[in-house]
C-alpha cells in the first residue's frame, strides 16, 4: 500500500480508470476491499524535485521498554548526521526532530530506516494542516476526478480508510466532504492520541507473548521435575520441540534489538544478555539431546526447562513494565476537554448539530446555556456570564458581551450565545496549553535507568567471568584431576552455562515495575493516581509544597459567614428573590436561608442581569440583588464593614431602600489545617499563591499560618510557572504543586511533582503527574509516605539482586569447597529464587496502611 505525495497545487489532479499505469511521476493509494477485491487507486503527480527541503518529523515509536531504549533511539538518531535537534520522550512514545532531505534520506523513508538500526515500531504523524480519516464505502469503485483545491496529501491508513491533509483556510471540512472527490466517504471515528495508542498495542503484543511462553513452558516443567514414566527421549524430543518455539516466537525479536543495539548504537543492554543466557542453554540443551539419542549421553543431560523459563519470566517483567506505563499515560487524556460536537448555525438561521472536527473558518456556532465553549471564538450575539475557572482558577463568573472573546471548555452560564469561530479545535487554547505540558514533561525518569545501567556493566563483567570459569576448569579437570581434554572441557563448560544461567538479571528487570505496579494500586486505592513513575520516585524528598488557593486549600464552595438584616420577616422575600438563581452567589445564600427553614415569598418579572444581579417585583415593589456597586449601596457603614472583610458581598433592596447584607468565603478544606501542619512537623517548606485579591489571600495564609514572604495574589499562570521555577533554582529542591484549573497547568507541569484536585479542570489533570480523586489534602502525605515504602522496596529488591547473583554466580561457577555447586540442570531454578522475593515484597505494599 503506497502513499500519495506532491506538492500543494492540487486542483486538477486527476484519478484514471483501473487499472492504473503508474510511471517516474506519479504515484497512487491502493485501497483493497477483502470482500469484492476491488481497488479504489487515487493518483497524485509529484510537483517539481529542484530543491529538498528541511523538516519537523515526529514519530511514533512501539517497543522502548525502559530508558535503555530511548538512549538506543537517541543515540541512532544523533549518529544520522541528516538528523538534528532530537526530543525523544518514552513516556509519549515520541521522537521529535529536524530532518534535512537528500536523495537517500527523505521524510518518506525516515521511519524505516530507523526501524532497520533500531527494530522499534516507527509511524510518522503527520503535522500538515488540518487532518480528516475517513472512511470508504465498500461500493465505491473510485474517488472523484479532481482532487479539491487545498487537499496537501492523501495517505492509506488501513483497509477501505484514508488520511486526508488539507489547507483549512483555502477550503473546509465541510467544503471537502462535500466535494464531488469525497462522495464515497464518511468521517472515520476519533483517533485515539498515538501515545495511548502505542502503549495499547506494546501490551497487547508483550501479553500475547507472554502468555504463549507460558503455555510453551510449563510442559517443559513439568517433564523436568515431575516423576514420571523413564522415557528420556520421547519426553527430551517434546521438551526440544517446544524450547525451539519458545527461542523463536519469544526469545527471536531479542536477538534482533540485542544486536542492533550493538552494531548499530554501539550498546551492550540488557537484551543481550538474555540472549546470551537462553541460547547457551538451548544450544547445549539441543547437543546434550543430540547425544542421548545417539545412545552417547553427557553426565549432564539437557535442561530445556532453563532457557524456557528464562523466557517466561522475562516476558512477565516486560508486561508489567509496559501495562504501567501505558496505564500512566492513559489515565488522563488532554481530549476529554474537547466538546466532541457543535451547533452551527448555517445560512438561513437553521441549527445543525456537527462534529466538532468539521468546524471551518467564519462559522459560526451556538453555545446554549450550561454548556462548553467548543472552540475559541468572539461573541456576535447574546450576552452571559461564563465560568473561566479552567483558566482563572477562581469560582467567580465573568460577563461576556457581544465583540467580547471566549476560550475553548468555559462553561456558559446563564444566556445563549452565538460565537464566531476564531481558532479551529486543533489550534485552540486547549491544544496551545496541551502543547506547553508535553514540553514541559519531556523530562525522563531516572530510577527506571539504574537497571539498564546496572545491565550494562553487569554484561561485559558476566562475560568476562564465564570465560574465567571455563578456563579455570578446564584447567583443574586437566592439570590436577589429570582429565582428558574433552572431559576437562565438557566438565568447565556445565560450570560455564551455571555461571551464565543463573547471572540472568530477571529481578533487576521486575524490581522497578512490580512495585509501580502495586503501588499504583495502592495509591487507587486511597484516591492518588500515579501517571509516572518518577513521582512515586521522588516524592519521599518533597521539600516544598505550593498550594493554589481556590479550589485546593478551600472547596471552591461559597458559603455565607456575615449576615446583617434588620427583620427575619425579609429573609423570606430575599429567598423569593434567588430561589431560583443558577449563580453560584445566589446559591449560596438561598442555600443558607432555607437551611434556617425560611419560606419563600412569590415574587414576580425576575430578570438576570449579568455581571450586575437580580431583580423582580413584589407588591409593586421593585427587589433588587446583588453586588453593592451596582446597587449604589457599598458606602454603607454595613456594607463597608463586610468589604473590609476581603468578603464576597451580597446586598438586596427594595424600592432602593437595603434591606439585608450577606457577606460570603469560600471554606477550607475540613483537611486543610491538619496536612499544612503535619507537612510543617516534617519540615517542609509551604507556600501559598492565587489569583485572588491579596487581603483574600493573606487572610487565609494567616489562618494556616504561611509566612508572608511565601505569599503571592492576583498571579496569572505565568507569574505561577515563574515562583515554582525560583522555588526550584535551590540546589536539591523537590517542589509538589497542588491546584486544581487550567491556569496551574502549566506551574504543574513546570514542578518536580504537580498534584491535581480532580474537582478542578481536565487541563490541570492532563498536566499533574498525579491526581487525587478524593477532595482530600492527606493525599499529599499519603504520596510522601507512599513514595518511602516504594523506595525502600525498590532498594531491597536491588539489593537482594546484587546478593543472589553474587551468591549464585560463586556457587555455579563452583567457588566453594567440596561439593557445593548449582548443576546446570538446576540454575533455571535460581531465577524463582531470585524473582519470588522481589514479588513477595512489592505484593506486601499492598497491607502497609497509610
């Protein structure tokens, strides 16, 4: 299946009958239909070749494992010397940098030419303009006669599904499907982001295998260590049979990395010592049966059980390595924010409700009450109050006018608006802010690295140590047990195999991800969500916490703590008045009345006024609501008294007389005083920043007893990003953010952890690298303590590796006296006894209480 290229100039462009003749200057899309073998080609002739050009390439990248791999994936990209300014990200599954074309290397062939040095999985994304799948009807015969003018490529991306990219502002989404070229197709479903994608398909693959190992594996097992009938070589045959599929099916794709690590990047990793370790176990195995059939058989015997469940027992770590990374990166996904769909309004004032990928230029679409603003846009007509909390951060409703802008996933509150689309959802404020938090995450976990590294010296020394172990029996057998020199030589070689078998570093390869695995569990479990692994990492030497104010430290909840009106009798016609008010004010207070058990009175003609209030009539009485300027009332000694507060003031009039003053705060969170004062016991530095006005804000710091100087009001997101980058230029400086709205994002991203309230916005989340699904502070502490009992498994389980191999590799390679030794049947053996603690004790996080 070939894909279309060309330059931009696309109008008359033409598609022939089949079958097609292709020749130097043109190409064409295959797209085969199972069923009838029908072939639908679309054909693209290339524009001039005079000059290559320079390119961002981005791709996809299936099968990095551990941070071994993306430093193999770096590597081979830094040794291409057409290849500049790489960003690889193994949390994305990414690669990102600057392509120079030649004739050879073209943006083209890029993804298998790193495929052939790498043997990852590459896919590019494409990045040109606008992208649409769709999808083919299976009846069509072919596409339309001329490619729309704007189409920029054409791309199959599976059967009967094709990728168009196109101009936005020469043409439409709309205008495209409804052109005469596209009749036979319909918009595919959303894409799932590449990231999830990639990690969805990495386990998938590592699970099928695994769980064909095992199925290869445990016949194998069971011929090796259960009494059965003596038929050594009917049960060796068997065992043969499926170790060669195991060596093929499983252990096959290993020799490829191994050896394109070596040759190409010039790296000796992990892989290759399981393919070291396997293939001498398989390969002695083969001969020792080859001699038992021959009626010749060694004093050994095979031991196919040893290279099988090797095997299998890696194959488990690497699905469990990439099940909780994938999990990671799914947990929270950037889209969820995205309205998936719109109301537009065409030309005769009809309303049609769309996908919100078909939105164009200089449409124009209705946003009704209670719903998301799709994407960025200017109000035309309507006037409403609209909740920006996902950008300001505070719980305050901002009145929106014709001529005025509005940001992609504010609420609207109170009025239906029409807006004129501005920026198209791909290019939205959404996507701007995804954008910075990708960059901002592009830093790599380190103690996912101390394996590979650990790996890394532990091969050459391994190597090094069996072939001093061969010689040095070889000449014992010779020299002191006056052996002949085959003897001599098959009986190093058993000592040989052990010291290999047994040095296979499967608990240095479990040790990280089966503890992220349950502690991910655990956390879930009281409401903290891990999405990386470098939180759980460092979150033990958490040094500094900021906290966001609205909607972190309080609940985000108004509630009413001053009141002042002169007869209860009043309260009822207040309640009257806002009953049935949506504004969180109103809500507020009408809560606080009825709570009291006042009663409300009729009242008539209510009328909405954002940004300004309520009214309505009562016995030809005007009643008034809402803030004291509007009502002319704020320098009332009542009223000043409440402002002088830093309250949130509410007043009501009738006839313009005031007749009640409600003065409003947001609470604390019941938890709020209890974790800054434990998080103060554990020395930690506490900070507190808002973009709320500053008696507000020092008020609150005052109550929680936050020094001034570690004090910041009215901040924008940027003024956030720069107070967590100053906290972080201290030298060893572990800074958690906590908040909750868009205009964290970025400070969440910028911290060494950032911690999200799931009350808040899903930009905040997309952007924490972690999340507390309860309204609970004491999941920071519950972090902190989480991330101990972590560290300390992942030592113990280093530890006990560095042991068992030391103890193991002396007692194979026959170190100690007499007859102390791991026969090469039994080192297979060793790896349970090297992996069943290390699962034991990550399993046992699961009962520490928190």
């Amino acid at each position: 299946m070939s894909c279309c290229e060309g330059n931009s100039c696309c109008a008359g462009k033409s598609s022939h009958d089949l079958p097609l003749d292709t020749d130097q200057s043109s190409r064409s899309i295959e797209v085969k239909d199972a069923a009838s073998s029908t072939i639908i080609e679309i054909d693209k002739v290339d524009g001039d070749d005079s000059s290559l050009s320079k390119f961002e390439i981005t791709l996809s990248v299936s099968g990095m494992n551990c941070t071994g791999c993306l430093k193999k994936l770096e590597r081979t990209l830094d040794s291409i010397l057409e290849i500049s300014n790489v960003k690889a990200s193994l949390l994305l599954s990414q690669a990102t940098f600057d392509l120079e074309e030649t004739h050879i290397l073209t943006k083209d062939n890029i993804s298998q030419v790193i495929e052939k040095k790498t043997g990852f999985t590459c896919a590019l994304i494409h990045h040109t303009g606008e992208e649409l799948e769709l999808i083919l009807d299976p009846k069509a015969t072919a596409l339309g006669d001329e490619w729309p003018n704007g189409v920029v490529d054409i791309t199959a991306t599976g059967k009967r599904r094709v990728l168009v990219s196109y101009r936005p502002r020469t043409i439409g989404a709309r205008d495209l499907l409804s052109d005469p070229f596209f009749q036979h197709t319909a918009l595919a479903p959303p894409p799932m982001p590449p990231s999830v994608a990639s990690g969805r398909a990495n386990v998938r693959s590592s699970l099928y295998l695994t769980l064909i190992s095992a199925i290869l594996t445990i016949p194998v097992l069971v011929f090796s260590y259960s009494s059965l009938p003596d038929h050594e070589v009917l049960y060796g045959g068997i065992s043969c049979g499926l170790a060669t599929g195991v060596q093929i099916i499983i252990v096959g794709p290993f020799y490829d990395k191994a050896f394109k690590a070596l040759f190409f990047s010039r790296m000796i990793e992990m892989d290759l010592l399981i393919v070291l370790s396997t293939t001498v176990a398989y390969v002695y195995s083969v001969v020792a049966y080859g001699f038992l059939v021959s009626g010749k058989p060694l004093s050994t015997g095979e031991f196919f059980e040893t290279s099988t469940l090797l095997a299998t027992l890696i194959m488990v770590g690497r699905t469990v390595a990439e099940y909780a990374r994938y999990k990671a990166v799914e947990s929270i996904s950037m889209e969820s924010l995205q309205n998936p769909s719109a109301i537009i309004i065409e030309e005769g004032g009809e309303e049609r409700e769309i996908d919100a990928r078909l939105l164009q230029y200089n449409d124009t679409f209705k946003v009704p009450p209670e719903m998301s603003v799709v994407t960025d846009g200017v109000i035309e007509e309507g006037v409403t109050e609209v909740d920006e909390s996902m950008i300001t951060g505070e719980a305050t409703l901002i009145v929106k006018k014709p001529g005025m802008p509005v940001i992609a996933g504010s609420v609207n509150h109170t009025g239906t608006i029409l807006v004129k689309l501005t920026r198209l959802p791909s290019e939205n404020t959404i996507k701007t802010i995804s954008t910075m938090v990708d960059e901002a995450k592009s830093s790599k976990p380190k103690i996912q690295d101390i394996a590979d590294r650990v790996a890394g010296s532990f091969v050459p020394v391994i190597l090094a140590i069996t072939v001093l172990v061969f010689i040095v029996w070889v000449a014992v057998g010779h020299y002191i047990r006056h052996q002949s020199s085959a003897t001599a030589a098959i009986n190093a070689m058993t000592f040989a195999i052990s010291t290999l078998i047994v040095s296979c570093p499967c608990a240095i390869g479990l040790a990280v991800p089966m503890v992220v695995l349950i502690a991910g569990g655990v956390g879930a479990k009281h409401g903290l969500i891990l999405k990386s692994t470098e939180t759980i990492e460092i979150g033990r030497k958490i040094s500094h916490v900021i906290f966001d104010k609205t909607g972190t430290l309080t609940q985000g909840k108004l509630a009413v703590v001053e009141e002042e009106c002169p007869s209860e009798s009043l309260l009822a016609l207040v309640l009257g008045l806002i009953t049935d008010s949506k504004h969180p004010v109103s809500l507020a207070v009408a809560s606080h009345l009825k709570g009291k058990g006042t009663k409300a009175l009729p009242v008539e003609n209510l009328e909405s006024l954002p940004g300004k209030g309520i009214k309505g009539t009562w016995k030809a009485s005007t009643v008034r609501a809402g803030n004291p300027y509007w009502l002319g009332v704020e320098k009332r000694p009542e009223v000043d008294r409440v402002l002088s507060k830093a309250l949130t003031v509410f007043c009501i009039t009738v006839d313009g007389a005031l007749i009640a003053v409600f003065g409003l705060r947001d609470e604390l969170r019941p938890d709020a005083i209890k974790t800054v004062n434990e998080l103060r016991k554990r020395n930690i530095e506490i900070s507190l920043i808002s973009g709320d006005n500053l008696p507000v804000v020092q008020a609150l710091a005052t109550h929680l007893g936050i020094v001034p100087q570690n004090t910041r009001a009215r901040c924008t997101p940027a003024d956030k990003q720069i107070y967590v980058k100053s906290a972080l230029e201290t030298p060893n400086k572990v800074v958690l953010f906590c908040g909750d709205g868009t205009n964290d994002a970025v400070a969440l991203a910028q911290a060494s952890i950032g911690l999200h309230i799931n009350e808040g916005t899903d930009v905040a989340q997309s952007a924490a690298d972690a999340i507390l699904m309860r309204p609970s502070l004491k999941g920071i502490l519950t972090l902190i303590d989480l991330s101990r009992a972590f560290w300390r498994r992942v030592l113990f389980n280093f530890a006990w590796s560095f042991v068992y191999n030391l103890f193991a590799i002396l007692l194979a390679a026959g170190a100690f006296p007499g007859k102390a030794r791991i026969p090469p049947q039994y080192a297979g053996l060793g790896e349970l006894v090297s992996v069943l603690p290390v699962i034991a004790v990550a399993v046992g996080l699961r009962w520490k209480k928190f």
